[in-house]
C-alpha cells in the first residue's frame, strides 16, 4: 500500500496497529539464510495478531508459547505440534491439560514434573519432555544466581530421577532478553552448549534438543545503537553445531525474541483535542497507556528517578530512545507539547516535553518500534474504552 493510501487508510481507522507484512517475512527470512542448522522459534508473546502469527509460522518459524492459550493460538495457526514448545513458571494441571497433546513441555519446576508424570501416567503415555535450567552463568559471569524461572543448576545434578512417566529429552536455558553485544550473546551461546554436554551425561537424559533461549536483540535506537552481528552469531552456532554432530546430536533452537517483528509496526492515534495550561501546551490523543504502555512507562520512571532512565526494564521499558514520535498532519511549525490521552488518570502520558510539528485536532499522531510488546502489554481496558484495531498489511 502507497505512503498515501495507507495515510488515507490511518485516518478511518486510528486508534490501529499496522503491521507490514513485508518487513516480517524479511525478517523471517534473514535470520535464516544466516543460521545453518537452527530451528528458530517466534516468541508468541511479543505480539500475538493471529496474522501475524500465521505469517510467521508461513515462514517455517517455530512457537515459543508461555501460555496454554498460546499453545492453543499456535495451533489455530497452523504451528504444528513439534513445532510448539511451551515454557513458563507456574502451570497448572489444568494449563497442562489444555495443552496435552499440541505441544512439546518445558518443565519449570520439580512441582511441574509431578503434575506432568501424573497427567502422563493418567494417558498410559510415556511423555518426552524437556527442562529449563537456570543456570550457574549469566550473560556477564559464571556465577549462580537466584531466578524464579527453571530449575538450579547444581539441583539437577544432585536429585534422584523418579518419574517413571516421563523422559527427559530436551534442554531450555535463558537468562535475558534483547542482548545487543554479540561477544555476550556468543559466549552465552558456548556456556549453554557446554552446559548441555555435561546434562546429556545425567542416566536418565536422551538430548534430542537444546533451546538456547536468550532472544536476538534489534536496535530501537537506530542513531546510537548497533545491531546484533548476525554473521559472527552465525560463526559460532556453526561452530558450536559442527562439535554438536560428533557429540550429542540435538537438534538445536533460538528464541528469536522480539527480531522478527518489532520494526513492522506502527501505531496510529488520532489527536482529538488541545489544551494549554499555565504555560504548556498538551495534545489528548485516544488509548495513550490503554494502547501504547511503554511511553507511560517512560514517563514515570522519569518522574521518579527525577530524570530519564538509563536501564531497560524489559519488555516494559526499552530505553529513553525507544520510539520516534511524529505528527501526520499540514502544519511545518513545531511546538513544545506533552502528549496525553483521554483516562482518568495524570499517568496517562506519551510524552512530556517534546519538540513536535504543530498539531491540530484531528491530525495523527505515529509511533514507531511498535511491532513488539505492544499492544499485547497495554492496559487496554482501563475505563472501558474501545479498543485500538490492528492490521497486516
């Protein structure tokens, strides 16, 4: 669709997500013609549009599913079973029940591996299963740290195998998302394959995957951020593969985090009024925290901190250069403005102090990085507003 027809489009259609197909599927497709040997997976989270799911399962991408209903979504699109793993804390034998059948299960904890024993016991199956570890490193150190995901490293090596219901076939390690210092990603990567080995030598193990987890990361902030060098990440997955022939012969996975989709979208808001108030001018636009959480988040943690936050707090908040605001509307000028939207609530604010192009009511207002963590995070039903819409184009 032409940059006009899609303005024409924004207009009937704001408050809207447009995603773009086209820069999903490069993305799908990029990722790999540089891997050799990976089978990625598409973090549901991150952004769950049934489209562009099915766009990028049309891809060959896996499902990283942190729920049962993601489980289920995944299904709906297409995802086949193997193709599907599900990973996060806290299941309960009715999430497990949901889901018995339609994916491969990452167990969290020791709790879980008795629900799943029982639930396999119940089906007269034995149940390959993988599970997640937190391990004895970090991106940044070898060192033991406390997590509420997994299970710790040293307990997995000193407990007794009792589940008579359930092989223990695959590894999931991750320890951080949205990792743009590839030297970290790739000793990440040699630290998670090594730990792999050592599990593969447990009796009750049979690798057949490892799930190195850790998202890839992409730069929002274009003008002082590099992007992750996937051809040195490439070097090392092959590397690590070459040693994984002779050595285990797992299958071996990537978590593509946020990657495929964060800049394929934009998100679109009408500017319905304008107001001035001792000296500052503010722009009201529909669903600002009830369409577009993370600028909100932005703003109180300036407040709080008394100035803007330098450390991510993922995946609410990215950093100070996480999207690029701007005005569709006939006016040259610029202004001053805060941008707030229409809840009942003095945290309901996109922006504060901004230089923008003078806005009137009725003019649009765009927002970029919002392919990602998104609309899937925002309050959206905070006063029973209408939702925003969201399309693939």
């Amino acid at each position: 669709m032409q940059a006009k027809n899609i303005d024409e489009f924004v207009r009937e259609n704001a408050p809207c997500y447009i995603y773009q197909k086209e820069i999903i599927d490069k993305s799908c497709q990029k990722l790999q013609e540089k891997f050799e040997n990976i089978e990625f997976l598409y973090s549901i989270k991150a952004n769950p549009f049934m489209p562009v799911v099915k766009t990028i399962r049309e891809n060959g991408i896996g499902s990283d599913a942190a729920s049962s209903n993601e489980v289920l979504l995944s299904k709906k699109a297409g995802i086949e079973k193997n193709h599907i793993y599900y990973s996060a804390p806290g299941k309960t034998m009715e999430d497990l029940q949901k889901a018995w059948d339609k994916c491969i299960f990452i167990a969290d904890s020791f709790h879980e591996l008795d629900l799943l024993d029982e639930l396999a016991k119940n089906h007269g199956e034995i149940l390959e299963i993988g599970i997640r570890v937190n391990p004895n490193y970090s991106m940044t150190d070898k060192k033991a740290h406390p997590s509420k995901f997994g299970i710790d490293e040293d307990k997995i090596f000193s407990f007794d195998w009792t589940y008579k219901n359930l092989k223990l076939v695959g590894l999931h390690v991750h320890v951080q998302s949205q990792i743009l210092d590839t030297n970290l990603l790739s000793n990440y990567y040699k630290n998670t394959y090594d730990l792999a080995v050592k599990f593969s030598k447990l009796s009750h193990v049979d690798i057949k995957f490892i799930n190195f987890g850790s998202g890839i990361g992409v730069a929002y902030d274009k003008k002082n951020e590099d992007d992750v060098n996937l051809d040195i990440l490439a070097k090392t997955m092959k590397d690590l593969y070459e040693k994984n022939k002779n050595e285990l012969g797992a299958k071996f996975l990537i978590e593509s985090g946020r990657f495929l989709v964060m800049d394929s979208g934009v998100y679109y808001t009408p500017i319905i009024d304008k107001k001035y108030s001792n000296g500052k001018t503010y722009l009201v636009v529909k669903n600002a925290m009830n369409g577009f959480v993370k600028g909100p988040m932005k703003e109180m943690l300036k407040q709080a901190l008394g100035y803007e936050c330098e450390k991510a707090f993922e995946p609410l908040y990215t950093g100070k250069n996480q999207c690029e605001f701007e005005i569709i509307g006939e006016n040259s000028q610029t202004e001053i403005v805060d941008i707030g939207g229409h809840l009942c609530t003095s945290l309901d604010l996109l922006a504060s102090d901004i230089e923008l192009k003078k806005a009137n009511i009725g003019d649009i207002l765009k927002v970029t990085n919002a392919g990602a963590y998104c609309f899937s995070l925002s309050i959206l039903h905070f006063a029973s507003h209408d939702l925003p819409k969201e399309f693939l184009l």
